[in-house]
C-alpha cells in the first residue's frame, strides 16, 4: 500500500470503533459543537452529570462505591467517540478494553472494599505519544502506522497503578513541532467552541476532547507550548512543569536523543484541584524509581502551604508583562493580562512591572535547538512511507537548513545555561527592590486568542519558558469580544475582532523551575478570583 492507503486505512479503522448506537445521525450542527451532548439522546442524564463533574468529585464518589468505574468509563467514551465525530480528535480509541479494566477495578473494589489507588475508576485521556501495550502510536506518522507497543510508557505504568483507566490517544500534528493540530492521518482537529478556530497543538487533541469533556484529565507533553496553547486555546488549565519532576520515559517522540531542551509531560485539566489530584497520584507512585531523569522530590504541600500562608496575611507579590518586545498580542490579550493584573490589585496583592529579559534572543536560541539536525528525524520519518509534509512547520524545521556540530551543540548549551543564570539574577534584583519575594509572572501565552486555522506563526510567549525550564501553570480568564477588543487604527493587526468573537483567552502564570506546587496554588487563587475556579 501506498501512504495514502494506509493513511485512510488507519483512519477507517479509528471511526469503526465507534459503536453505531453512539454515531451521530445529523450533519446539521453548527460552529459550536459544546452543546451537542446535552441537546443528544446519546448520553443519559446520569451520564451527562457524570462527564460534567470533577475528577475531584468522581474519585471521592468512586472511592465511596456511590459510583462504578463501568458507569464513569462508559459516559467517557460515549462522550470522547461525540468529541471524535464533531471536532476528530482520535489516533486510538479503545471502549472495549478500557470497559474491561473498569471491570477489573470494580470486581477489586467489591472483593476488597477499598481502591487501588488515588485515581480509582478514573478515565485519563492520553496524547499519542504514550504507549499503551497492544496499541499503535502512530504519533501521526503514517510509516508508524501497524507498529503494536509491547510495553507501556513509565507514566501509563504508574497511572494505571494508581487506578486510572485508559480509553483514547488523542490527535497530534505531524512532527509535533506546530501548535496546531493537522497530520495526514485524520486531517485537522478543530476547535470545540467553533470548528474555524485551531484547537492548539502539538497536544491538540487532549486539549479538544478535554474542552468537550470527552475527558476530565488529559496529559500532553510541552517542548515549547504544546500543553499551554492547546489548555489556552480550549479555555482549560493546563500545568507544563519543570524538566524531571514527572516521568517521560519510554514515550514516543520526534528528536530522540536532543537534550539541549527537554520535552515534559503535564496535565490538561478544568481545574487546579484535578491538576493537584493527578500530580500528586503520579508522584506518590515515586517516579523516580522508574525514569532516571525525574529528580527523587514528592509532592510538597509545605511549598503549597507558603502561598496560603500569603494569601492569609500580606498577600503575593507579582510580576506581570503584556508583550515580550517581540510580537505585539491581539488586543484581547492584552485586556486579558490586564484584568488578570486589576483582578489581583484589587484583591490586595502587589503587582509589578516586569521587563522581559532577552526574550528575542532566547527564541533566536531555541529555535536553531529544534532545527538542530538539520531536519534529519523528521524529514527521515517522512521519507520511510513518503508522505507530504505539512506546511505548518516549514519555518520551523526545514532540510534546507544547516546541521549543528558538537562545537555548536555545546555553544548553545552554554548559551541556555548563561541565559538561565542571568535570568534567575534578574528575579533576584527585583526581589531586593521589592524587598520579599517574587512569588511568580502573569503573562500571555500566545499572541492570540484561540486563532484561525493555519495563522499560528509565533510560539515566543511559550518557547521562551521552555528554554528557561520554568514552571508554567495556564489559567482561562475571559473570551475575545468584538465589541470591545476593537482594531487599534495606528497598527494594521492580523486580527480580525468579528472572527474572533468568543474565543478564549488566557495567562500563563510562571514560577521558578520546580515550583509546581506554589506555582499551582498561585493559579488556583487567580482562577478563583476571576470566577474560573472550574471551566464549563
């Protein structure tokens, strides 16, 4: 077969694992896809109740035994294979062995009275980068197409120990180095809210069927932006953390062996409390027994402690920056940086300006980091079933470009190291000004609001953090308005406010490498002050 006809083969077998009583019998459905499930007769009431709720909620209920992991498990995937059909956001999906493992966990808990672990019953979405023993991960290459895993990732290994129950692989772009979501698998993921808006990438398809709640906790990986943009452009929570805090090991990914910038996994999420319960299952399972490069540090509620400890006396001392000198964002951006920084200000915390630190030079850096080899792995992976290249990441990684030698490699090693140092130095000096510490930034994530298909062309905002391996938690805060995000008339935007109208904006809340937890404590206050403590 050529690519084409395993391509479509592939695809072909994804949409027959749809069950027929759970396939859609209407084409009429407009932009928006949020309301489907509700105004359907696909989902009972019950099972509507259940996919609306948080994981917070369900594992408690799950714990109790007011709940059957069968029951919580079949409201997923009849809400993830409505998710696939509107906005198609599958690589995998497998009802019928994530129905036998909640089996497997109900018969335990009726034997045994108690759970297995934290995430009992719980059905976790995965990126198609995490192998699951007997499945494919394509990654959205068509040469990786009939390739069976015959072991599973360490992260599956150790969620699955804690309770959770697998039940789909979610889409990715060709390549993973795109924050959309389009291979030539599947074709485009789109966008729940409005099918003419991307649903980010490269973990676009957790971000998707996550914001249709087709899953409650989504995990996806991050090497410049690939969990904030797509938790942004859906209006979720999404927490990239720091290089070796949570388990990569045995993943699939492009650019294997490029350690200059590390790809990390996190979860996507519609809340900081789901965040909290899935970083804390995964860290109680000692990770670090498992991937050498996760650094032996359990969850510290101590750390989470310090910033409840402010919160309740004199409140937290932020920094806050709007555009990175670089790329101007879209006015809704902008307005919602602000009303993150009016919303904390009015709540009695200080919020200072921040200057952006060489931001340029590190997207400059980060950039010729991905486009390293010359565009060797990728385009090599291309030419193994001779597919086409998307064109979204031909600025990016290119086989025109020059390959790095040792001497360069270790050059731009040096270079992140200083930029690092430097950056850290410029923390410290704001904190002597302040006089107390710096509890973390407010910042954009992207330049824009959840954007049109095929126009995400600057990735600085997310790249930036990446390079300097800081903590990122993204926090929704409000949606693109037409009537008061107007064109500014002395610049000729790309924007158009019409098209934009109700898309997501959201922050990023930035904290010092491996300060997840007061970096999640400090995005849980401002979700809650904003009125976005869990998203629809």
């Amino acid at each position: 077969m050529g690519w084409k006809e395993t391509a479509a083969d592939k695809k072909e077998r994804i949409d027959k694992t749809i069950p027929d009583e759970w396939r859609i019998k209407s084409n009429d459905i407009g932009d928006s896809v949020m309301d489907y499930p509700a105004k359907s007769d696909i989902l009972s009431k019950e099972e509507l109740a259940i996919t609306d709720s948080t994981a917070v909620d369900l594992v408690a209920k799950l714990a109790k035994g007011e709940l059957k992991s069968v029951d919580v498990t079949r409201a997923f995937c009849k809400r993830a294979a409505l998710a696939h059909q509107l906005v198609n956001c599958a690589l995998e999906f497998f009802p019928e062995m994530a129905m036998a493992q909640a089996k497997e966990l109900d018969a335990y808990y009726k034997k045994n009275g108690k759970t297995v672990g934290p995430l009992h019953g719980l059905p976790i979405s995965l990126k198609d980068q995490f192998r699951v023993k007997g499945l494919e991960t394509s990654m959205a290459y068509v040469a990786w197409i009939g390739k069976y895993d015959e072991e599973n990732s360490v992260l599956v290994t150790l969620l699955r120990k804690a309770g959770a129950v697998f039940y789909v692989k979610t889409s990715v772009p060709q390549s993973l180095m795109v924050c959309e979501t389009i291979n030539n698998i599947i074709g485009r993921t789109v966008n729940p809210r409005n099918k003419n808006w991307s649903c980010g990438g490269s973990s676009g398809g957790e971000g998707a069927n996550v914001g249709f709640r087709g899953g409650i906790i989504g995990v996806g990986t991050d090497i410049g932006g690939s969990i904030r943009v797509p938790s942004a452009f859906n209006f979720l929570y999404g927490l990239r953390p720091s290089h070796g805090r949570l388990p990569y090991a045995k993943m699939a990914n492009s650019m294997e062996g490029q350690e200059t910038v590390h790809s990390v996994c996190g979860p996507i999420t519609h809340s900081v409390e789901d965040m909290r319960l899935f970083t804390k299952a995964v860290l109680q399972e000692e990770p670090w027994k498992y991937d050498s490069k996760v650094i032996p540090m359990p969850w510290r509620q101590g750390e989470a402690d310090v910033i409840k400890s402010k919160l309740s006396s004199g409140g937290l001392a932020l920094g806050f920056f709007n555009s990175d000198g670089v790329v101007l964002p879209h006015p809704p951006i902008l307005r919602g940086v602000e009303t993150v920084v009016s919303t904390m200000k009015k709540n009695g915390h200080e919020v200072v300006d921040w200057e952006p630190y060489k931001h340029d030079f590190a997207v400059n850096l980060i950039n010729g980091i991905y486009a390293g080899d010359g565009g060797d792995d990728v385009y090599g992976v291309l030419k193994e079933s001779g597919e086409p290249a998307i064109p979204n990441f031909q600025d990016l990684i290119s086989p025109d470009l020059p390959k790095v030698d040792m001497n360069q490699l270790w050059d731009a090693q040096l270079k992140k190291w200083n930029f690092q140092c430097e950056y850290l130095e410029k923390w410290r000096q704001m904190e002597e000004k302040l006089g107390k510490e710096m509890d973390a930034i407010i910042a954009p994530i992207t330049p824009t609001a959840a954007i049109r298909h095929n126009q995400f062309k600057y990735y600085g905002y997310a790249s930036a953090i990446n390079l300097l391996d800081f903590t990122s938690v993204v926090v929704p805060v409000t949606f693109a308005d037409k009537n008061v995000d107007k064109k500014r008339e002395d610049y000729k935007p790309l924007n158009d406010p019409e098209a934009y109208h109700g898309a997501p904006v959201a922050v990023q809340i930035i904290g010092r490498r491996l300060s997840e937890e007061r970096t999640m404590a400090i995005a849980e206050e401002i979700g809650r002050l904003l009125g976005n403590q869990i998203t629809p």
